[in-house]
C-alpha cells in the first residue's frame, strides 16, 4: 500500500503557534481605529507631506500583508494536498478491512463446516469402531468353537478354509475402513487448525488496519483543522489588505483634495494682492506666505458680524519666521487681548507696525530691531480661527493699509 508523507500532531501544533504569532504581530500593526476614521480627525492639521509618508507607510503594509496570504494560500495548498492523501490512504484502508472481514467470514463459515464435517467423521468412526470392537470381541470369545463350528459345518476342506478367508477379509476390511476414518478425522484435524490459524491471522491484520485507519483519521482530522485555521487566517489577511487599500485610497483623496485647495488659496491671493496699488516700498513684507485677507471691512470670522480688518493677514503656517518690516524700537511685546501673543514696533514719525497671533516671541520691550529680523513665529493665538500672522501699520495709532506701504 501506497503511504505518504504526513506531519505530526507536534509538527502541526508548533506551526499553527508560530503562524499565530505571526498573524498577530500583523492584526496589532494596524491600530483599532480605521485609518479613514484618523483621517478625518487629524485632516485639518496634517500637512500633505506628513499625508503622503502615512499613504506609503499603508502601501508597504498593504504589500507585506499581501505577501503573507499569498503564503498561507501556498500552504493550504500543500495541507490540502497532503489531507487528500490521507483521505486517499483512510479509503485503502477502508477497503482492506472490509476485504480481511469478508475474509473472516469466509473462514469463519469453512470451520464451521469443517467443525461439521468433523463430528460427522467422528460420529461414523465411533459407530463403524463399535461394530468391528463388537465383532473382534465375538471372535475372541468363540475362537476354539466358532473354528471347530466352522469346521464341522464346512462340506470339505477347502470349503473351510475359504469360510476362514472369508472371515479374515471381514476383519481386514473393518481395519481399513477404521484406517480411512481415523485418516479421514486426522486431516478434517489438520484444516480446522489451518483455518483457526488463518483466521487469527486475518483477524491480526484486521486489528492492525483498524489501528491504522484511526490513526489516518486522526491525522485527516487534524490536517483539515490546519486547513481551516490557514483559511480563516487568509480571509483574514485579505480583508485587512482591502481596509489597507481603502485607507490608502482616501489618504490619495485627502492628498488631492489639500493640493487643489492650497493651489486655489494661492490662486486667490494672487487675484487678491493684484487689487492692491503699488506700496512705497517703505517696509518689507514680514511673511513669505501668502496674503488671505485684505484690509478692510468684513464678517469676523470668530465674533460673526461685520467690522474693520484692521489689517492685513498672511496664510503662514504654524511656526514659520516672523520678520520685523522695518529697524525700529519693541515698544510692546506679549499678550494683547483678541491678538493673542503680539509685538507691535516703532519706526518713528508716529509710525508702528504690530504682528499678532504669534506662537513664539523671540524680542522683548525695549529692544532694538532690524529690518527683516526674526521677531517671532507664526501662531493661533488670541481669537483665532488657523495659524496666521495679523499684520497691522498704524500711523497716530490710526489704522491704516499695510499694502500702501509694502
């Protein structure tokens, strides 16, 4: 019979354990909270660089667990392919025990009838026994007058002499007869204990499939658990490859969606900085970042109704430099109510500058600026919707448009 290969209950345990492991460090990468969940928590403030580092860091993990499922797929391939052996093997062996019982029967059914035939012969030796004892006994007992009978009776000597042979062919004939049926029970004898022997061994090698067909179906039973351990797992793996591929998709949306709206912010702030007229020149401009509102009247964007801009605001991010416009004196440097952390210099002839919402200040009051120094850092400070810098030119302490001076 045709046996393969097949690993052991131990073999199948410790990879089940380490697959285990395995597939756990890879569920517990990936953070109870969806990825499409975080990105609409942290949307706001997450830069796009930052965004695209998340997208690749979701692709590699993407790859990773595609890899494993394709591995698992290769092993449940092999488990399959070794649990149809067994399955194969459960059915030989399936058919030899059925083949051995029939077998069984076959003997089983001979010595019963060797056990007939047996009592049969035995039956007709006792009685043929019985007869010539009965008639050996007779002659015994009447040898001397049944021989002178015999002679008295006989008509000459020739007829007692064959009335003699007669008797002695009697005699031979019940020895033989005697012979045939002790032969004949010796060799019934001998099939019944070839038989008996037989069947000991049929039922031998009966016992020893049984064994063996239970141990097949405890391998079957096994194997096919493994099957569906690395089934589950695969499934598994390829759902958690699709929320990866989902997440990486609407980290790609998001990604899109920041660059179409920061080149529509820079669209407008050019559209916006073409109303203004030409400055003077006087002062430089304290931020590199786009201008996002004008001097002017508008709808204050926390309090909700209509007021002056004081000023005018650049869209720069959180923590870029600050430079002062112009040399001049910090005549304040701190909190200022509504403008939060704020630096407001003079540059003489009734002239100051003010910079508000600051994160950081890097001047005190009383110090001496240059033109273009770094002041303080872009914040959200004070009554603030985003990091910006609100810049103001004041002249008498009246508010007037930056832009004329720019």
């Amino acid at each position: 019979m045709k046996t393969l290969y097949f690993p052991t209950r131990r073999y199948i345990l410790r990879f089940i354990l380490s697959f285990s492991c395995i597939l756990y460090v890879v569920c517990t990468s990936f953070p109870a909270l969806s990825i499409q969940e975080q990105i609409k928590n942290l949307s706001k403030n997450a830069s796009i660089s930052t965004l695209q580092q998340q997208q690749q860091q979701l692709n590699k993990q993407r790859a990773q667990v595609s890899q494993e499922r394709n591995r698992l797929g290769n092993l449940q391939s092999i488990a399959q392919d070794r649990f149809n052996g067994l399955q194969q093997n459960l059915q030989t062996t399936t058919t030899q025990i059925q083949d051995s019982e029939n077998r069984l029967k076959l003997a089983t059914e001979h010595l019963e009838k060797l056990q007939t035939d047996l009592a049969i012969a035995e039956r007709s030796f006792k009685t043929k026994q019985e007869a010539t004892i009965g008639r050996l006994r007779f002659l015994q007992r009447s040898t001397a007058s049944h021989g002178w009978a015999v002679l008295l009776q006989s008509r000459s000597i020739n007829d007692f002499l064959s009335r003699r042979r007669h008797l002695k062919m009697v005699y031979q004939a019940d020895q033989q007869i005697l012979a045939k049926l002790t032969e004949e029970a010796n060799r019934i004898i001998e099939q019944k204990t070839a038989v008996e022997q037989a069947k000991n061994e049929i039922n031998l090698i009966r016992q020893q499939l049984l064994v063996q067909k239970s141990d097949y179906q405890s391998q079957a039973a096994s194997q096919e658990e493994l099957i569906q351990r690395l089934n589950n797992d695969r499934l598994a793996l390829a759902a958690a490859e699709t929320q990866l591929e989902q997440d990486s998709q609407a980290i790609g949306n998001l990604i899109q969606e920041k660059i179409t709206a920061a080149k529509a912010r820079e669209a407008a702030a050019k559209a916006l900085s073409k109303r203004f007229t030409e400055g003077t020149g006087i002062f430089g401009f304290p931020s590199n970042a786009p201008i996002s509102s004008p001097f002017g009247y508008r709808n204050h964007p926390v309090l909700g109704y209509r007021r002056l801009h004081t000023g005018i605001d650049f869209a720069g991010a959180y923590g870029s430099p600050i430079r002062a416009a112009d040399a001049g004196t910090v005549i304040f440097a701190g909190w200022y109510g509504g403008y939060g952390n704020a630096i407001i210099i003079s540059h003489g002839k009734g002239i100051t500058t003010l910079y508000g919402h600051c994160s950081q200040l890097f001047v005190s009051e009383g110090q001496t600026v240059q033109r273009g120094q770094h002041i303080a850092a872009v914040g959200s400070t004070g009554l603030s919707t985003g990091p910006h810098l609100h810049f103001e030119v004041r002249r008498d302490g009246t508010p007037t448009d930056p832009a004329a001076y720019l």
